[in-house]
C-alpha cells in the first residue's frame, strides 16, 4: 500500500498522544511498517499539539510534509484551521465539534475569532464532525472523548475494528478497557457531514 | 525469529541497556531525553537506577560504577551535557573499565529547549566515541554496540538522539530471547597512575588518549553502522543520524554514505565513497561537523544556498534543496488558514501556585531574574513578572550581578524545587558569602513539574518510588548561615504579599520558600470550583491579572469596555486566589 499519513491536532490534555499511539500500534498489528512522531514538552497544559503517524510497507521519515497528510484529525475546531497546511490536496478531515478558547482571548489579549463556522465550512466542506465529549458523556465518562474520535478515525482507516480493539487492549490499563472499548464503538457511526 | 514492538527511541534505549547488562544508570530529566530513566527504571531488578540531582553528578554516579567495573548509562538533553563536562573531559584520559554509555538528546528547532547546541562538537571535544541513530531500532542496536566500543577501546561511547528520534516511536525487533544481560564484569584494580591524573600520570594518559582515536578511526571504517547505499553515482550524499530518512524519501535515487558512527569519523570510507561519485552533498542536523571534516580531507562538496545547518531538518527543506540542485521538483501545495487566529501558547494551570507569587511580584513592581521550569511562563502577560532566564540555577548569580551592577529597586530571583537542588544551593551560598542583599524565592511545589513530575530531594520519593528522606530547603538555607528563611503558603495571597515585601526590601540576603504542591502530581485539578455571581461583579479586572485559564471574559459593561468575569467550571481547581484578589466579595467556591 502507498504510505498513509495521518495528523492529530488538538489541546494538550485531549488525550492525543494516547490516540495516536493506538493507531500507529493498530497498523503495526497489521504488519505495517510504522511511524509515530509527536512534539510535547512545554506543550503539556493547554498548548496546541500534534502528533503525526505513517505507515505502510517501508516508511521513512517520522515528519509529515506540508500538504500531504491524508488525514487531519483534530480534536478541536479553532485547531483545524491552524494545521490547514498539513492537508493533503483531496484528504479527508475529522473535526471534534468542540471549541477551546486560548487563554489569550478569554483574558482579552487577542480577538476571538467570530466566523469559525463559516471559515471552516470554507475550509473543509466535506469534514466529518463528531460531538465526542457528548459522546463519551452518553457512554458515562467524559474522559474517554478520545475514544470517541478514535472510533470515529478508524473507519476512515484500512484496519478493521477488531485489530483497533487489539491495540487498545495492549495499550489502555485492563480496568479501564471495556469502557474504552463502550467509546471506540459510539464513535465508530458518529461522525457526519455537514 | 523476532519480537517486534513498537518503541521510541527513548525507550529502546532502556531495552538496549537492560540487553547490554547495564548495572546502573542515573540521569536529570531534561526534555527530551526524560523518558528514558523513565523506561530504565522498568527494568530496575537488573539495573540500578535513579534520578541525579544534576547532570554532573549523575555523569560522576556512572563515572563511579564504571571505574567498579560495571555497565553504566547516563542520559541528559543537549544542555544538560555542558553541566556534566567536566568530570567527562578527565574520564576520557582515564578510560572506562566497565561500559560507559552517555545518551544526548538534541533539540533542533528549540521544542522544548532555550538554545540549540548540536553536542557532536562536545564528544570531539572530548575525544569519545558517536553514535547516530536514525530510528529506534538503530537506537537499540547501537546503544548495545556502545557499551562494546566503551569496552573494547577503554573510552566514554555517545548515543546522539534528538527530539526527533527521542518521540518518535517506531518498530523494533528486540528478538525473541530479550532479556537481562549479564556481561562479565571489569575487575577493579586501584590503579592510581590511571584513576588520578596529577599531570605526571595525566601526560601519558593524554597519550593513550590520542592513540585511542586512531584505533577508533579504523574501527569507523569496519562498522556496519557506516555503510554506502549504493546508487545513482552523480550525486553522492553523507548523511548521519535521523537525516538519513529525509535523505532516503527526497533523494532515494542517489547514492548514500549512512553514517552512524560519526566520532571519529571514518576517514578512508568517506575518501573512498567521495572518489566513487561525481558530486558529494553532505546532509545533517544542525551544524556542518562531517561536513567540514570531509572539506578538511580536501573534498569538494556541493554549496547550496538553502539554509541546513540551524533549526530542525526535514523532508520540505530538503526538497527546496533539491529543488536548488536538480531543479526537478516542486514543494507541495499548501493552504494555510491560520491567518487572524488566537495563538495558544502553554500557560500554568488553573490553581498553579507559581501564579501567586508572580501576580505579587507584579503588583510589588519587582525586577525578577527566573529560571528554568513551568513557572519561566511568569515572563508572559498578563503576570509579565520576569525579567531573565539563563540556564538552570543561573537566576541566583544573575540577581546578585545586578545588584552588584548598581541595580536599585526591588530585586529577586525566581527557583523551582527541583531547579534549586540542581544548581541553586551554591548560588545562595555565594549571595551569602560575598554580602548580597538579594532575595531568593524557591517556588517549591515539591516535583519536578515542566518535564512531567519527576521526583526530586523534596518530594520523598526516588526514581523508582522508594521512600527518600525529605530535604528541607528552609532548614538548608539556615545551615549556610542565612538569617532571614521564611515559609509561606503560597495559596494565601494576603501573607505571600507581606512576607515578599518585607523580605525584599530588608537590606540583608534572605531565602523564601513560596510552598504549594503542583495540582498535577498532587492529584488537585479537580479540588474544587470557584463561581462568579455576574450580579456582584462589578467588571473592575482584578482577578484578570491572575492570567488563569479557568478565568474568562463574560458579560460587556454597558459602555462596552470592560468585561465582567466568568468561571469554567472544568478547568476551575478552586484554589480561591481569584477570590482573594475580588474586593467586592463575587467570587464564592461552591464546592
């Protein structure tokens, strides 16, 4: 298969780097080669962040160019428009319907932005959005939204749902598995156009 | 047959040193290169491992176990070696009896880091053995290989990761027999011509020392970790470490000289692949150290006006590079739609007690010299409260110098616990010898925080979650001789405000400890939640300038110009500060 490139943007503390590291384990259950790069450190609380994966037969770098991520999944919506440039011409979007407002507008230092619905529109008129916070509250634990969009994410992928569960077996603490598991499968047929 | 998993470089080190029968490792967390005492400590039946107080002394802990004949590993970021160069510049004339293995993460791009230092220079300055991995699985292999080359030529062996490779996880088969080694242990044999270089001894060791980089040069030549990727022979590429992979997917076609084994270097390989090819291009990360040796043989390499040799490598630069040399390709397309966007810079969490004192350094119209940890995010507005960061420790002696500069006014300088332990206790203890007035205040939240809470003399635990003894840093600072220690709960605004003014303004050294655990580590984000009641408010800003989170813009005043505020109740610890900075009673904790 020719090299699949996924990037995952968001806030830190979203859970991203957890996601990202189920699906570069669920391509390397496939048998694929895979790599799964991401930038934290003083990005821990609050900071936008990305975390990006490949795989395929052979793959060489661990960063993803500019303009040529197949999929951009972003865990927040004013996010989805700062990594427009990771996207590959015809590549599919996933956006969290969720907004998370930067410190610097909610103390007043920079302007909110007031059209984000019309620029994304603008942006992605065929993004799939999902409420993965309502989601994961109807699951019972908001904590697992990312989860949701894990679910949410697979099936735009070529692994089946058995091998993403295998993944998050290894991955995830026993004890919290099933309700994980609850999640992932809510997400899976949540995602819609608009 | 084979075991793969799926490892960032970080941890194939800790798989690697478990593999090799590393019998101790120490090591400061530093960003990058933190997770891998992290994993180390996964295997801590076999190998005996901490975290040092600082780089220096965690190079000397395994310095020690070395010289006893054991494996031992040390890991730090690229800054973190300049503090641990000087115990490693002697054991390079020494030589290591058992494995001596120094892992260094590099941080092009500054992610996570105050400078960019490409610490090649460093191990040739040092005279100690390279290597460049370009993935985890080569991470693996050569961390192994390390403890062998330490071995075989009596020398301290680098592994070179940068950010890049640190948290990049990628599959490695670490075989199906993975398990403890158990490499025969050095004999140690007090041997004081070789373990005390008074400069009779040393003299002969600076020798040896000499004819150890010859023998490692002719090692370079022989190791598969350098080797050519035949190819298109019109253009012929150098390249080292995880530049190789951009290598590969821009210029697959073309020939590659892979090294990873690059101190020193393989002189008669590189000659050998240079006389093989028309061009020869050298691409690495950060500054041109192959590449000024190959010119130093007499090669002419390829000059190109695309800028390589600062800021992180990757694939898009490379591409422009080819696009300059071979005119053949075009970057991709690309739509940015950031334009007008807030940033999202990282802030202190909602409840975080650094914020407190910032907002009472701020308010006290204090010069403020800071340093290294969450709370350099003090500098940032609204709290704008600091005025310096160096290097770790370095705001003690740098509010001393102002001082002794003429510098009036307020003045203090700004710690962490962990930061303090590190290299701040000598800084106070020259403050106190040498008659400053300054004031030194240790944010002590009781971990090590930016770096993810790692334990630390303070916090009462080890590494590996042992019960530690606690030191005290108030009854520290009294055992130096200092006369004005004050404690303050940080939490408690009004009592943080007298303590900071008078301590500041008291014409003798005094030392504050500004205490209040990271909610984090603590485990107290979710402690409580504070409200607003929009009826009291009267939009007046104070608890603005406290810049939390959890704080946000409400309601417009009539006129438009000012904002009453509005609590989010998810990010919203219930530390009550904003309560105590609301002069007309709004803010109430509802739970």
């Amino acid at each position: 298969m020719k090299t699949m490139n996924v990037s995952l943007v968001g806030v830190g503390g979203q859970g991203i780097l957890l996601t990202s590291d189920i699906l570069a384990k669920t391509a390397a259950l496939a048998g694929l080669d895979v790599k799964k790069s991401e930038i934290h450190g003083m990005a821990q609380r609050g900071g936008s962040v990305i975390s990006q994966v490949r795989f395929g037969e052979k793959v060489y770098s661990p960063i993803i160019p500019d303009g040529t991520s197949d999929l951009l999944v972003s865990f927040e919506r004013l996010e989805a428009l700062r990594w427009r440039h990771l996207l590959a011409p015809g590549g599919k979007v996933l956006i969290n319907d969720m907004n998370m407002t930067p410190v610097t507008v909610s103390s007043g230092q920079q302007a909110e932005v007031t059209d984000l619905d019309e620029r994304l529109r603008a942006e992605y008129p065929s993004a799939l959005y999902v409420d993965a916070l309502a989601v994961a509250k109807e699951v019972g634990n908001t904590r697992t939204m990312n989860m949701v969009l894990a679910g949410a994410l697979s099936v735009l992928t070529p692994f089946s749902a058995e091998l993403w569960h295998q993944a998050m077996q290894e991955r995830i603490p026993a004890k919290l598995v099933d309700m994980n598991l609850k999640a992932f499968e809510a997400g899976r047929a949540r995602a819609v156009t608009r | 047959m084979s075991r793969k998993v799926l490892l960032s470089a970080n941890e194939a080190v800790a798989w690697a040193a478990c593999k090799a029968g590393c019998a101790v490792a120490s090591a400061y967390p530093g960003t990058p290169s933190t997770e891998i005492l992290e994993n180390v400590a996964k295997f801590k039946d076999s190998i005996s491992c901490e975290w040092g107080v600082n780089e220096k002394v965690s190079m000397e802990v395994a310095i020690g176990a070395s010289i006893a004949g054991a494996r031992a590993l040390t890991a730090m970021k690229h800054v973190g070696l300049n503090v641990a160069m000087d115990p490693l510049m002697t054991y390079t004339y020494v030589g290591a009896n058992g494995g001596l293995v120094v892992i260094v993460a590099d941080d092009p791009g500054m992610h996570s880091s105050q400078n960019e230092q490409d610490s090649r220079n460093l191990v040739k300055f040092a005279r100690a053995a390279l290597f460049e991995p370009a993935d985890s699985q080569e991470t693996f292999d050569m961390v192994q290989a390390a403890f062998e080359v330490s071995e075989q030529f009596q020398v301290p062996a680098f592994v070179r990761l940068s950010t890049r490779t640190s948290h990049s996880s990628t599959v490695v088969d670490v075989g199906d027999d993975f398990g403890a080694g158990r490499p025969e242990r050095k004999a140690y044999v007090k041997d004081i011509r070789r373990y005390i270089p008074v400069p009779m001894f040393a003299r002969p060791q600076r020798l040896k020392a000499q004819e150890r980089t010859a023998a490692m040069r002719a090692f370079a030549c022989e190791t598969p970790f350098n080797r050519v990727e035949r190819g298109d022979n019109r253009l012929g590429i150098i390249t080292s470490g995880v530049t190789y992979q951009y290598v590969k997917e821009v210029f697959p076609e073309f020939s590659v000289l892979k090294l990873g084994f690059t101190n020193p270097l393989p002189v008669e390989q590189v000659k050998a692949f240079a006389a093989s090819v028309e061009r020869v291009l050298v691409i690495e990360e950060l500054d041109p150290f192959v590449e000024e040796q190959v010119r130093a043989l007499g090669i002419k390499v390829v000059e190109h006006a695309t800028e390589l040799n600062m800021l992180e490598m990757n694939p898009m630069r490379l591409t422009a590079l080819r696009k300059e040399l071979l005119g053949d390709v075009e970057l991709p397309a690309v739509t940015r739609a950031d334009a007008g966007l807030p940033t999202r810079p990282p802030v202190l969490c909602s409840g975080c007690s650094h914020r407190a004192v910032f907002y009472t350094l701020a308010k006290l119209g204090a010069t403020v010299t800071g340093d290294i940890g969450c709370y350099t995010l003090g500098a940032f507005p609204p709290l704008s409260a600091m005025d310096t960061t160096i290097c770790m420790g370095a705001c003690i002696g740098n509010a001393f110098g102002m001082e002794k500069a003429g510098k009036t006014g307020r003045l203090c300088a700004v710690i962490g616990d962990s930061t303090f332990f590190h290299s701040g206790m000598t800084g106070i203890l020259n403050v106190l010898y040498n008659g400053g007035t300054i004031t030194t205040i240790v944010l002590d939240n009781r971990i090590t925080g930016m770096t993810g809470h790692q334990e630390n003399p303070g916090s009462g635990r080890t590494l590996c979650g042992d019960v530690a003894p606690v030191t005290d840093i108030a009854e520290l600072a009294k055992a130096m001789g200092f006369k004005r220690v004050a404690r303050v709960d940080a939490y408690d605004l009004a009592a943080l405000e007298r303590v900071l003014k008078e301590e500041l303004d008291a014409p003798e050294p005094s030392v504050v400890i500004a205490g209040g655990p990271c909610r984090i580590a603590a485990k107290l984000m979710n402690a409580g939640t504070c409200e607003v009641d929009p009826v009291t408010c009267k939009a007046c800003g104070a608890c603005f300038k406290l810049g939390c989170p959890a704080i946000e813009r409400g309601e417009p005043t009539p006129d438009g110009k000012r904002f009453k505020s509005r609590i989010d109740p998810v990010q919203c610890s219930g530390c009550t500060m904003c309560r105590q900075t609301c002069k007309f009673g709004a803010i109430t904790k509802i739970r």
